[in-house]
C-alpha cells in the first residue's frame, strides 16, 4: 500500500522515524536529547510485539538506517515511546544481541554492531 515500504518481514510504514543522530532526515527527530524509536506497533499483523519490533530494527540496522556504533535507545525509554512493556523491548534486544545486530556496554546501553 502507499506510504508502506515492503521488506522481507512485511510491509512497514514509510514514516518509522528515529530520534537519534545521522539518520536520512526523513527517519529522524529530536526530542531533549534522547534516542527514541517510534514504530507503528499496530502494523505488525500476526508478528508478536517483540518480533515485529526485533525485525524492524534488524532492518534498519541492516540497511544503514542505523550506523554501526550508534547508541539505541534505553529500554525503558524506547518501551516509554512505543506504548510497550519492558519485557518487549528486553525480548527483541536480547534476539538482536544473539544475532550480532547490537551490543550491549556495561551502564552504557546497547549500540549497533559493525
């Protein structure tokens, strides 16, 4: 449909922003500083909450949407932003640190791989 983008995952909407830096402007945003994602968490047909989100930032990550040593938002800031619990983002961070998308640095957060 128009003002969907197609992936191999299903077709997510084109306005996904990020609040993060050196993202196409289209994507990005800024909101006091902080790193937020914002997904539209409805689209996800019959994903669960954590897959559809693991799978979005997989494909972001994948794509360069997200740079390789950028910070991804908190968890409990991102799970703030999308509406979600905690254990939704834990899920989907935890999948894409076992898949080396992202690393996790000590009380410093998690940050896309190379």
């Amino acid at each position: 449909p128009e003002g969907y983008a197609s992936s191999g995952y299903g077709s997510i909407p084109k306005t996904v922003s990020f609040y993060m830096t050196d993202v196409p402007r289209e994507t990005i945003g800024e909101s006091d500083g902080e790193q937020v994602f914002f997904y539209d968490m409805e689209s996800r047909g019959d994903l669960s909450l954590y897959e559809y989100l693991y799978r979005c930032i997989r494909h972001d990550i994948a794509h360069g949407k997200v740079e390789p040593g950028q910070k991804l938002p908190s968890k409990r800031a991102l799970a703030k932003q999308l509406g979600v619990s905690l254990i939704t983002i834990e899920a989907a961070y935890d999948q894409l640190a076992a898949e080396g998308y992202i690393r996790s640095r000590e009380r410093c957060g998690y940050y896309a791989c190379d």
